[in-house]
C-alpha cells in the first residue's frame, strides 16, 4: 500500500548560486557569494545535490553590463555556455536547462549546442520581459546525456 502524500509539506531540493548575498530563503539552500564558472564552486554543487544529481539548471545570470550590446551578449552567452559545459556531472538524463540570454550574433551557437545536447529546445520571451528588450530564455528539455562523460 502506498502511503497518502502529503501535499503541504516542500518536495524537491532547490539550490541557488550567486554573486551576491542573498537572503535567507525557506525552502532554499544558497552559495553565496560564489562564482558558477569557479571549479570550487562546481564541486560545492556537486557535494550538496542529493545524489549529486539536479533535474533543472535554471539560469538567469548576466554579467554586469558595459552598454556595449554586442560585448555585453558574448559574455552573457560566454556564462550560458560556461553552465552547459557542467550539464554532464550535475544534470540528470532527460533534466532540463533553462537560460537567460540576450538576442544576438551568438545565440545560434548556443542554440546548436542546446541541440546537441536536448531532445527539444525553443525560445521564449516572458510577458514581463519588456517588448524593447532584446532579454529570451532558451528552454532545453529532455537532456540527452553527452556521450563519454565520466563522472568523477
């Protein structure tokens, strides 16, 4: 017999990384301030996922603007790309990624990638995202798991 779910109480483990400090947040274990492209910060990842294992890398980081657009979006595709290299130790096969970038001349090789990588990939635009802002999402579902990838 399968006991009754309670449906109040939290499911799931949700970890957040920053830059900054961020407030305490129930429900939410944080890294902060930590750097997601450091190696240390990656192994702290690895050490606090339960089973070392996430079913959605959601990410909304940008780097701090320089009112250059087009330096502004290759770091900011730089950072995207710079996650997807840590799907194969950190994402489940069939997880989901999901980024924030900027509209621009390298949002085809990230898409690529994405598809490479995930049985379905699309773009959206969020209603709250200004009309005038060049701000998608890439959403990648159903992770493929890269071929060769050997946890360590």
């Amino acid at each position: 017999m399968i006991p009754p779910v309670d449906l109040s109480s939290p499911v799931g483990f949700v970890l957040g990384v920053d830059l900054l400090h961020i407030f305490p947040l129930e429900g939410a274990t944080f890294l902060c301030p930590a750097d997601v492209t450091d190696p240390r910060t990656s192994q702290r990842i690895l050490e606090l996922l339960p089973g070392g294992r996430a079913d959605v890398i959601l990410s909304d980081m940008a780097p701090n603007a320089t009112g250059v657009r087009d330096l502004d979006h290759d770091r900011l595709i730089s950072l995207c790309l710079s996650l997807l290299g840590m799907t194969p130790d950190i994402l489940h096969p069939g997880g989901t990624f999901l980024c924030k970038t900027w509209a621009g001349s390298q949002s085809r090789q990230l898409q690529r990638r994405l598809t490479e990588e995930f049985q379905s990939v699309r773009i959206i635009k969020p209603e709250a995202s200004r009309k005038e802002s060049s701000e998608v999402y890439f959403l990648a579902t159903q992770y493929r798991g890269r071929k060769g990838a050997v946890r360590q």
